[in-house]
C-alpha cells in the first residue's frame, strides 16, 4: 500500500483528525517502545535514569511538580552535537534540575535523529508525574554504550577563547555545525515506511505464562522477513505501546493494523516490556517424515507483570476481532474507545445460559473461519466450549478450524471427541477422514469414510473422498520410491 491510503486509514480511524497522542487524564500512561534492548538494558546517572536500544538511547529524567510546575515542551532548548547534550529551560530558572541531562557522551550519536518530549511518567500509578524524554539516536547501531556511566564526568570542557574578531567568527560557525536544536515532541509513527503487512508476515501465534511474566511468541514468514529487512534494520521493524493495563504491537509503516491489541487480564509494568527477534527450531507438523526439523524466525513478545497482579491471570490479553481488522489509532485512543463503552449500558445477560455464551462466541468464531481467519476460529471456537464443553458441532468446527492451519493431529482429537459425543452424524467421520489422510494414515482414513457412507448412502461424495485418499497414498509412495532410489 502507498502512504496516501495509510494516511487515508489513519484519518478514518481518527475520526478525521490528525495522527498525534491525545493523553488525558483519564487514560494511563503508555511506554512506547520501538527498538529492541541490548545490554546493559538500563541504568542510573544521578538524578536520571537510562534504557539502552540496538539503535537507541533513551535518557529519562523525572519532573518535580512544584518546580516544573507551568513548564511546557515548547520552554525547553535542548541542542546535541554528534558527543554532547545541552538542556536549558527558557521561561524560568530551574537551577540544577538539568545537570543530569546535561554533558558528553561516551560515544557518539546521529543527531539529525534524536528527539525529545514531556511526557507522563509510566511509572507513577497515579499518572500525574511528568517526565522529560531525551531519544538519543546512534552513531553506530549495534555498538553497546558503557554500562557506568553515559556522560564523562569531568570538572574540565575544552572552549576556545575567541579573543579576537576572527577567532570569534570561527568559534560561532563550528558551533553552529556541530550542534542541533531538537524540536518538541517525539518522533510520530507515520514518519516510518510501510515496509511489510501483518498478513504476510507473521504466520503463527503461541502465547504463555508465568506467575511474573507474559509471552507472545510470533511465527514469522522468513522472505517476508528478508524483504522487510532489505528496507529498514532489523530492530525498527516492530514497536509496541504498554500501559498499566492495555497492550498494543505492530509492524512499523502499519501502525494502524495491530498484530495484538485489547485490555490486559491484570496490571503490568509497562517500561520492563521488550521484544526480541530469534529463531525457532521444531518438528515440521504433519510431514510424511516424523522427526522432520525445520527453524523458523519467531519474535518473542514479554511484559512483566506488576507485583500486586502476580500469578495466573484467567486471560492475558482480552482481544476482539472487530478491533483487529479495522484500522486503529493510538493505544490512548482505544483505552478511551473502550471506557466510553464500558460506560453505555451493556446488554442484559443476567439471565444467560452456558448456551448462549457459547453461541456468542461460535457467531464470532464463524465470521472469522468465513473470512479466512482461522486461527481466529480457533480462538472463538475454544472460548465456546468452555461453556459448552460437549458440543459436537464446535468441536467438529474446531476441527475444520485446526485442519485449514495444518494442525492435523489436534484436527483428529477434536473429530474423535465429537465422534464420541454424536456417532451417528456423518459429518464428523469427514472430518476424521481428512485429518487421517493428511497424516498418511490411509487406511484409517478410507475406514472414516466408509463409515460415514454408511451412515448417508445417497451422498456420492463419500466415494470421492475415498478415491481421493487412494490417488493420495499412490503419489506418496511413488515419491518415496522415487526418493529411496535417488539414495
């Protein structure tokens, strides 16, 4: 897609408005996060803390009320030159509320791309504390940053004295090419490329628990990946945006297309979330040879949770699908979204059986399985039967569900269960059939068949369906023949 139809998107999602972060004080505090960590992940230097990227250096430092009180990022002058940092704030005098933000680097950065903003500090529960944010790009991505100490901490700056009118001029003009004065505010998202979609490349989704931390493990498509990565480096590929209580992660360039977002199933601590792209090596599922390996990219997703919110959680991440596939803004402006609904009365279900629970579920759970989602299906199909665990229907749906992603051996539990359940409703044997045959076990699956013909003799498909399964065993053993010899 080009940038017009993702500005289009946008604009729809916002209600016409312009991309820009609308924090109120209603909503938390969100960590935004747009590179990957690297050691040493964090740090202290006086009175300012430190986080350290692949490609980045974020510096924080956290705002006195009463002194920053009326203080605004337009009243900050904050300059950087390829090894130093100088704030200062314009409007009032802060006295030595900036020395901690003010000095040389240990390395250099890329100053055409550091930023700055004030923002509310996610680590304050009340989200009434500010912060002041200094993103500090590097020179040489990849490269670690000393753990000890960001600044050098020394009595002596080397200055020119600039006595004379000459050595004035040339004093004033390297300065003025050394040294870059940042514009408020961060970065915006709808400055990165559109480099790939979530469709193409993320394939599968694990995700699991653990009584302090929550993980996303995402199967990605390795050429989608590569093509990706021939745009922008690996680490500015993903970015993630964390509160207290809602989650949000996509593709960079596709920000409005979220890979996960909803309302967490407890507190987390949002600036201990991070992301880190690895590889997988697992048995192929279903090939024709057991033991079969393969290693795929997978992008493992963390957040911490909060220490009042630890232990199992009965959900992780409260997902809908509505949210998913429709074009999405900020992570402030789908918190308000969902207060605001919270605050319309919701319909009555006082008087709801473990029925209609899982018919609202399996509505939502078609609707995706219809549109080609099925790993959605699953989802939904799953959340019906924990109302309805003896649904033959839904397991034999989940069943589709599991054969359309490849997962033939949990296809053919969920046949098996619904054939235990309801013996006598041919359908079911189709799905065991199929299950059967992709897993090359011909013979029980030409029995499958047989037995759901017998339970509806005037249905022609049945013998199809065994044709089929015996053209399929003949091609497999023609290639294992074919390969045995080429041995």
């Amino acid at each position: 897609r080009g940038r017009a139809a993702r500005q289009r998107e946008r604009t729809v999602a916002l209600g016409g408005k312009p991309w820009k972060p609308r924090p109120t004080e209603e909503t938390l505090p969100v960590f935004r996060l747009r590179d990957q960590p690297m050691q040493p992940e964090r740090g202290v230097q006086r009175d300012m803390f430190w986080m350290h990227f692949v490609g980045s250096v974020q510096l924080f430092l956290p705002l006195d009320a009463d002194a920053w009180a009326g203080v605004a990022e337009e009243d900050l002058e904050v300059r950087v030159s390829k090894d130093e940092l100088a704030v200062r704030c314009k409007s009032k005098d802060l006295g030595s509320a900036l020395d901690s933000m003010n000095g040389k680097f240990r390395r250099e950065v890329n100053r055409t791309r550091c930023s700055f903003a004030i923002e509310r500090d996610v680590r304050d529960p009340l989200g009434k504390r500010r912060v002041l944010v200094v993103e500090l790009a590097k020179q040489q991505p990849g490269k670690a940053w000393p753990g000890d100490k960001l600044f050098h901490e020394s009595i002596f700056n080397r200055k020119s004295f600039g006595w004379t009118a000459n050595q004035t001029l040339v004093k004033q003009d390297a300065e003025a090419d050394e040294w870059t004065i940042l514009k408020p505010g961060r970065r915006s998202d709808v400055e990165d490329p559109f480099t790939v979609s979530r469709g193409w490349l993320c394939t599968e989704l694990e995700q699991g628990q653990t009584d302090d931390l929550l993980n996303w493990r995402i199967v990605l498509d390795q050429k989608k990946l590569d093509e990706a990565m021939e745009k922008v480096p690996y680490y500015h590929i993903f970015g993630a945006d964390c509160s207290a209580r809602y989650f949000k992660f996509f593709i960079r360039g596709d920000e409005s297309s979220p890979v996960l977002l909803g309302r967490l199933g407890g507190q987390v601590s949002p600036d201990m979330t991070f992301f880190e792209l690895t590889t997988l090596t697992r048995e192929v599922e279903g090939h024709r040879i057991v033991g079969t390996m393969e290693t795929v990219p997978v992008l493992n997703v963390t957040l911490v949770k909060a220490p009042d919110s630890r232990g199992e959680w009965e959900e992780m991440l409260g997902v809908e699908q509505e949210s998913l596939n429709g074009p999405q803004g900020t992570l402030e402006e789908f918190e308000q979204e969902q207060l605001r609904l919270q605050r319309e009365p919701s319909p009555d279900r006082e008087d709801w059986t473990p029925d209609d629970w899982a018919d609202e579920q399996k509505e939502r759970a078609d609707a995706a399985f219809k549109d080609g989602s099925f790993r959605d299906a699953i989802v939904y199909y799953t959340r019906a039967l924990r109302h309805t665990p003896l649904n033959e229907k839904l397991l034999s749906n989940r069943s589709a569900g599991y054969f359309k992603t490849g997962q033939f051996q949990l296809a053919l539990d969920d046949a098996e269960k619904a054939q235990q359940i309801q013996p006598r409703w041919p359908k079911i044997y189709f799905r065991k059939g199929q299950a059967l045959r992709a897993l090359r076990r011909f013979e029980d699956a030409v029995a499958a068949f047989r037995e759901g013909q017998t339970l509806e003799r005037g249905n022609v498909e049945w013998e199809k369906e065994i044709q089929r399964t015996r053209d399929a065993e003949v091609a497999w053993e023609e290639r294992r023949k074919a390969k045995a010899v080429a041995k």
